[in-house]
C-alpha cells in the first residue's frame, strides 16, 4: 500500500480507463440523438483492431478464409491506425444502414432496433472470423518502432513502471476526446448535432438533414469503436473475434454509471470503470469481470440517469 | 425412419426447451416489460438440477427416491427461482424499457461470473456426469413435451382471466393502468416471476439432457437467443415463441452445408425479420386474419 503501489495503479486504471472511455463515447453518441444502444458497437470495435493488425503486419493468421494472403504494404502503426480507424467508421455507416435506417423509418419500436442491431453484430463478428479466422492474434513487440517497452521512474523506494503502450493509450484517447469534445461545443455541425439531440423534429424543421446528420454520428462512432478496439488489440491482444463483444458489454456498465447520452458522464464512467478494475486487490482478480457488470446493476436500481445524467434533458 | 429421428430428435428436443425459454421471456412482455433475465433462471435451475443429481451427501436421497429424484429437482428448481424471482423483480421492475433490459443482462452475467468461482459449481469446469433418466435424446420430450402443454394450456387461461387483463392493460398504457387502481409494480413482478419460475424448471430439466452444466450456459448470446426467439416469432402472442424457436433453432441445421457461414445468415433472418415482420410471424397471421 505504498506510493509507488498507488500510482502504479492509478497508471494502469487511467490508461485503460480512457479507452473504455473513448469506446463508451460511441455508444452514447449514438444513445443521445437516436435514444438506442446499437449493440453492434463491439463488433465495430473487434473489426477496427483487426483491420488496423492487418494494415501495420501486412498478413492474415493461418485459418481463416484469407489465410497466408500477404499485403503488398506494410503501413507505420500511427498511420494503420487511422485508416483501420477510417474503414470502422465506414462499417458504422453500414450498420446505421442497415439496422437502424429501415426500422428509423418506419418509427418502429426502440427495442426493435436493440434486435436488429445484435443481428449486425452476428454478421460482422462471423464475417470476421470466416476472413480471419477464430484465432488469437498480437501485435508483434516492435509495432511501436524502436521505443523501449517500458520505462521505470523512481518513488521512494520502489520504481513505477510506465510501459510506452500505456502511454500510447492515455495519448491518444486524451486526443480523441479533446477533438470530439471541440466539435461538438465549437463547431456549426457540432451545434448542429446537439440540436438533433434536443429534439430531432425541430432540428430538421430547421434545416438539418437529419439522416446525413445520423449516418455522421455512426461514422464518429465507428472511429471512435475502431480506434479503442486497436488500442486494446495492442495492449492486450486479439483474442479472436468475440473479443470485442465482452468490451462492449463491460462499456454498457461505463455508460450507464455515467448516465445515458451523457459525454463528460461516459469519460468519468470509463475512469471509474478503469480505477475500479486496478485497484481490485489481486486475490479477488476472478471477479474482475464482475465488476463492471455489479455495478452496472447497482448504478441501474440505485440512480438509473447515472453519477451525471439528469433524468434525460441533456443529451450530447 | 430411425435414421431420420436419431438424426432429428435431439433437434426437436431443442425446439420443445428453446421454445419454454421464449415463453418465460413471452410472460414478462405481456406487461410490456422487456427482461433478459430467463437465461440466469435457466442456469440457476441446471445447477440446482446437477447438484442434486452429483453431490455426493446426497447418495442416499438419490437411492431411495429413483426416478422421483426428477420431479424433486423441478421443485426445488422451481422454488429457487421463484424466491431469486422475486429478489430480483421488486427492485428491478421500477425500470422500464432499455433501463430493464441492461439491468436484466447485468444480472446474467454477474451470475455468470459469480458462478466460476463457486466451488460447489465446479467452476470452470462444471458439474459433469449428471445423472440422465433415459438413454435416448428423443425421450426427453417426456419432459418438456407435457411442460410446454401445460405452459401453453396455463397461458390460454391467463389470457382469458382477469389477471391476464391487467397484464394487458400494463402493456397498452402503464399510466392509464395505474391510474385505473391496477398495481402495476405488483403486477409487473408476478408476470416476471411466473417467467422466471418457467425458466428454473426448464434448466433443472436440461442439465440430465446435457449430461453437463457449466457457465457457459447462461451466457449473453444465450439471452439473445431466447429474446429473438420472441420477437422473430411475435411478441404478441403466445405462439411467438414458439414459431421463433422452431424456425431459429432449426435455421443453423438447415443452413449446416454452409458451414462458417451460416451464423452470417442467422444473423442476416435476425435483422430482416426486425425490419420487414415486426410483429414477428405470428403477426403476418394475425394481420391475415383480420
């Protein structure tokens, strides 16, 4: 219980913490103008870490459809990154096509669309294992170029470990957020969006189009799903194609505590969510997965607008 | 003919337990209520079901009741999760819609994780080597056969009761219910725990099918399934469940030649059921009818 133990775990919590942030984000920006959880986030999520795999090693594992396929390239992970980030958003669009468009429509019932977004998920997941196959993939060590994997600071005593992939996660999820954060309170679309969130039917009185308007929140949410699932595949691996499902289970409990549709909500939720796993003490290290979905339950039954949520008037 | 039901009758054993899942699911949404919970009821039934049938202390209750040992486990299958039901309902019921459905899938998997580091579950593992009251898969449908009946008989009489109509009323317009002196809460907690009752006996019937239980049982895809189930069948009617977990559970088999594919395809009749039949199947007949 020293000083280097705290920060150690305040480390660990915060960097891991701000990516289920980031991927908690698209989530709730999808949950503040179409009042929906599209359950097809995960999938995005596990697509965006393997497209991003595929763009920086430049070939396929050994069983899946496009097993022993080389690329004629090898793209910097930095630039991988983006575009794997780019194609995700691309599939967002796809599943707001798909899934959400038709029954949008029609004005069919929310829960309709919980339904047929989980179909999505069913695609993309198989999709990815038929192409993929259902093996586990990581990165290889170098993918950072020749940065040192970790590097050690003096507390005291004892040493705090930053390892580069830590710092990587915190950069670029800080990143993220700070962009996201300046194009919805200081941009005209950004405005725009918030319009949509207050109240769709005015917002297009007013002249915006509101299905271009949906078909770009999905696209931001796709980049967004993308980019964490990368940023996770690196960390820890690609541990097959329905890695991204329990990440996007476990995130349902980062938006919840933080409150629907609620952005500064999903950042603190995620840190919560994050802290909570890193300072679990290790010998109850089984019920980690636990803890995210007991609070989770907790949160719902005890505030269910969440820690900053209130009760559905403010939305993105 | 053998050939066909050795092939077949394991796959209609299937339909009859998938089919009494989308049921306790069929019972909390006649209150328009939508609950993920049933999967946890199912594993929370298996369980009880497998311990009964392997723990040890209990050789000498086994001997002594034989075959009873079955209905005992029902019982007490049936007793759990009706007590967990209730535990579960009050505070969970104030929640509507999405809220529900997330606190409902919340519960399954905590249950999940609590259950691997459960000794007397077996963890990881699971209980395996359950007792199995017949040799051949087909003659389950002894058991579930006669539960599906009395499920369906006992739902044909709700309909038609007074507290079926209150379910109903909740479902129509929760405000103009309550406002009409109907306790919608109270009311909201029994259709669940009726479901949830349901769902415990179907998993202590399953676990002598399975031969195993472990956490893999009541996962999430699970509670998907049993959901889709409902709705790609109709939700608005009893035989929803039915007709959705005919067609889903028997869609995979048919599909078999497509191998890796066919999950795309399954996921393909997911969504396009959501888009062009949202009143399930059981809706296209209803809309003919009329």
């Amino acid at each position: 219980m020293s000083l280097a133990w705290f920060l150690q775990n305040l480390l660990n919590g915060l960097s891991i913490g701000s990516v289920y942030a980031v991927f908690a984000l698209g989530y709730t920006l999808v949950f503040s103008i179409l009042g929906i959880i599209n359950f097809a986030h995960g999938a995005v999520f596990t697509l965006g870490a393997y497209l991003t795999y595929v763009l920086a090693v430049g070939e396929f594992g050994l069983n899946g459809m496009l097993a022993g396929v080389t690329l004629p390239f090898k793209l910097p992970f930095a630039l991988a990154l983006l575009v794997g980030a780019a194609l995700s958003g691309l599939a967002g669009v796809a599943v707001e096509r798909m899934a959400f468009r038709p029954l949008r429509k029609r004005g069919a019932d929310a829960l309709l669309a919980l339904v047929s977004s989980l179909g999505v998920a069913l695609i993309l997941v198989n999709f990815i294992q038929y192409l993929f196959g259902a093996e586990i993939y990581s990165f290889p060590p170098d993918i950072l170029g020749d940065l040192p994997p970790a590097m050690l600071f003096q507390v005291g005593e004892e040493f705090v470990a930053v390892r580069t992939i830590q710092a990587v996660l915190f950069g670029v999820s800080l990143l993220m957020l700070l962009l996201l954060v300046w194009f919805i309170q200081f941009t005209k679309r950004g405005k725009a969006l918030r319009a949509m969130a207050e109240n769709p039917e005015t917002a297009s009185l007013l002249g915006i189009n509101v299905d271009t308007f949906v078909l770009g929140t999905f696209f931001i949410s796709g980049v967004l799903g993308g980019l964490s699932g990368t940023l996770i595949g690196v960390s820890f691996g690609l541990a097959g194609p329905y890695f991204g499902v329990s990440y996007g289970l476990k995130t349902l409990a980062v938006i919840v505590l933080g409150g629907l549709g609620s952005i500064p909500g999903a950042v603190l939720g995620g840190l919560v969510i994050g802290l909570a796993e890193a300072f679990l003490p290790p010998d109850l290290s089984s019920f980690k997965e636990a803890v995210a979905y007991a609070l989770l339950f907790i949160v719902l039954l005890v505030r269910p607008q969440g820690l900053l949520g209130h009760n559905a008037e403010e939305k993105v | 003919m053998e050939d066909f039901i050795a092939r077949y009758g394991f796959l209609f054993v299937t339909i009859l337990q998938q089919a009494l899942l989308g049921l306790s699911l069929y019972f909390p949404l006649m209150t328009g209520q939508l609950s993920l919970a049933s999967i946890g009821f199912y594993a929370l039934g298996g369980y009880v079901a497998a311990i009964m049938g392997t723990h040890p202390e209990l050789a000498p209750l086994r001997e002594t009741l034989g075959f009873f040992l079955y209905p005992l486990e029902w019982l007490v299958a049936l007793a759990a999760s009706t007590l967990l039901g209730v535990a579960l309902g009050y505070p969970a019921l104030r929640l509507r819609g999405i809220y529900l459905a997330l606190a409902t899938i919340a519960f399954v998997l905590t249950l999940g994780v609590v259950v691997l580091s459960l000794p007397i579950a077996g963890g990881a593992v699971g209980i395996f080597a359950i007792p199995q009251p017949f040799e051949d898969r087909l003659a389950y449908a002894w058991f579930f056969g006669p539960l599906l009946a009395l499920t369906v008989f006992f739902l044909w009489r709700l309909e038609r009761s007074g507290t079926g109509r209150l379910f109903f009323s909740i479902r129509e317009d929760e405000l103009a219910a309550a406002a009409m002196g109907v306790n919608v809460t109270a009311r909201k907690v029994q259709a669940f725990v009726i479901g949830c009752a349901l769902a415990g006996v179907v998993g202590a019937m399953s676990a002598p099918l399975l031969n195993t239980w472990n956490a893999r049982q009541g996962t999430f895809d699970a509670a998907v399934a049993c959901l889709a189930y409902v709705l790609i069948g109709g939700a608005r009617s009893k035989w929803g469940a039915l007709l959705g977990a005919a067609l889903l559970v028997s869609l995979p088999e048919l599909l078999r030649p497509l191998k890796d594919s066919r999950m795309i395809l399954n996921g393909l009749v997911l969504v396009l059921a959501c888009v062009y039949m949202p009143q399930g199947i059981a809706g296209l007949f209803a809309r003919r009818r009329s």
